[in-house]
C-alpha cells in the first residue's frame, strides 16, 4: 500500500476526511439497500455495502459509519438488508482492526470479539444450513475484497 493511500486512510480513521464530492453523495444516500438489490446476490450485496461504508468514513469518519451501522441493524426484516448491514459491519471491523494495528491504539469497543460475533451469527437465522451459511459469507467475504480494491484504486487515481 503506497503512502498516500495510508494517509488518506488514517486521517479517515482519526476523524474523517472528505475526499469527494461522490463520497459525500453516496454517503447522503439511505443506508437500506433499494428494492432492487433484495434479489441481488451476497457477493454484489456487500460491494454495495462496501462502497455505503467508504463513503460514511470519508466524510465522518469512522465513529459516523458505526452509528449508521448500528442505525441499519434497527429494524431489519428482510435477508438481503441484514447481509447489507451485517458487511457494512465486517468491513467496518476490518478497516478498525487494520488500523488501529497500524496506529498503534486500541480500536473501537464496538467490535470486541464477543459483541462482533453475536452480530455475525444472527445471520444463521437467515441461512439455517451449514453449507448456506458457508456459501453466504464466502460471498460477502468476496464483495468486501473487490469494495477495498476499488477503493484503494479510488484513491491511487487522485
């Protein structure tokens, strides 16, 4: 990762920084995905969620996308819209484990272990089978690779 990519992302970390005019759009939309997505596949679910959760950090920082996440969860009847809310949250958790790694600092309290993990196995309700379930984070897990990826392209183009 080149520097300017971890500035930039540690000066989100700290306090948010506003990279774009994009950014501060996306980040203004709703956070539900629309009607259209709720057929959508994990995998585009969570590159959705994943592109809502860099565009909260880059205009409030790291605090304002948990309050949204946390805002998401509320409510939540349909699959699709606890996939969408459940990946803002693991990418949230990862970008808070790397950096706080980085800086040194502890991360936020709203991803200890226990708590986080509560949150990931509500998904079994959703997904009772083993191999749906397995099948499931696979694909979040693959749509949060390619949102970081485009994001970390975003920002090496400025």
């Amino acid at each position: 990762m080149n520097f300017k990519v971890l500035a930039l992302l540690t000066c989100i970390f700290l306090a948010g920084c506003k990279t774009s005019p994009t950014a501060e759009s996306a980040a203004a939309t709703t956070t539900t995905p629309t009607a259209t997505a709720l057929t959508s596949l994990p995998k585009e679910i969570a590159l959705s969620a994943s592109e809502k959760f860099y565009a909260l950090i880059s205009t409030g920082g790291l605090v304002a996308a948990i309050a949204e996440i946390k805002s998401c969860y509320n409510g939540v009847t349909e699959r699709d819209n606890f996939v969408f809310c459940l990946s803002m949250d693991i990418q949230a958790q990862r970008f808070n484990d790397s950096m706080s790694k980085r800086m040194n600092v502890p991360g936020d309290t709203y991803f200890q272990q226990d708590y986080f993990e509560d949150r990931i196995m509500v998904l079994e309700r959703w997904y009772p089978s083993k191999s749906q379930l397995d099948y499931v984070l696979k694909q979040v897990m693959s749509g949060l690779e390619q949102g970081t990826k485009n994001e970390v392209s975003r920002i090496e183009k400025r």
